[in-house]
C-alpha cells in the first residue's frame, strides 16, 4: 500500500497536524483500520475524549448499581 504524508487539522483545537506515511502504515496494515478512515483528532485531544468517554460511563454504571441493575 502507498501512502503519501496528510496535512490535517484538529476537530477539537484546530491544530494542524501531520499524518505521517508510517503512522498510516500502522493503522491500517497492522491495526486493520478501515481503509476510509482518516484522523481527526490530535494525540492529546483523543486521550482526553477517551478519558471523557471513560468517566462518563462510569457515572452511567455507578447509576445502574444504584437502581439495583447489572450492567
């Protein structure tokens, strides 16, 4: 697979950001991600949008726990 070097900008702060050819290679040779998907996000916002997704299902499962329910 050739890929060439993307120029991007960050949906969160608008940085621009640079996808690099062996950054891709990663994704999608090793990782198998999907040959259409592209980044969006930079490395720092994806860790706190993980950690935003984290903590918010806690507080969901912490609810379910107090209504008595599995989750």
């Amino acid at each position: 697979m050739q890929v060439a070097e993307l120029f991007w900008v960050d949906a969160e702060v608008g940085s621009d950001e640079l996808w690099t050819a062996k950054q891709q290679k990663w994704w999608y040779e090793i990782v198998k991600g999907d040959i259409n998907s592209v980044a969006i996000r930079c490395r720092g916002c994806r860790k706190e949008e993980k950690l935003r997704k984290s903590e918010a299902r806690n507080v969901h499962f912490e609810g379910l726990a107090k209504k008595g329910k599995k989750p």
